[in-house]
C-alpha cells in the first residue's frame, strides 16, 4: 500500500505524532510518500519525497495528519 502523509507541523506534537504513525505504517509494510517541504524535518526517515501531484498520483490513500483527537488520548 502507497499512502502519502501530510502532516500539519504548527500542530502540538505533530512530529511525534507522525514518527509514530510513520512507524506503524513502515513496520506494516506500507510504502510512504511526503511532500518535498517536509525533506529537512523527516528526511532521515525511509520516505519518498516528491511534488504533491506526483504524491497524490502514485498513492492509494492520503492521511491528512494534525493531532490526536481529545477521543484518542
């Protein structure tokens, strides 16, 4: 599975966050896609980085990432 992550860093702990899922997604076997903006923050990471358009064409799924909801603490 090719899912393209797009998280919102203004968020409270939203690297944490999506180094969490990332990990999830990663251990899962899913093939991870990011914008290039987001190379110097998550760059160490095992993720493809490439345009949005090309992001939203070669994946199957797209997880807009801010924070956890209050229901999932």
């Amino acid at each position: 599975m090719k899912i393209y992550l797009y998280p919102n860093l203004d968020k409270t702990h939203c690297f944490e966050y999506t180094t969490a899922t990332y990990e999830r997604l990663h251990k899962n076997g899913a093939k991870l896609f990011m914008d290039t903006c987001y190379k110097r923050v998550f760059g160490k990471l095992d993720i493809t980085f490439c345009s949005e358009d090309e992001c939203v064409k070669q994946c199957d799924i797209c997880l807009l990432y801010t924070s956890p909801s209050p229901r999932d603490r």
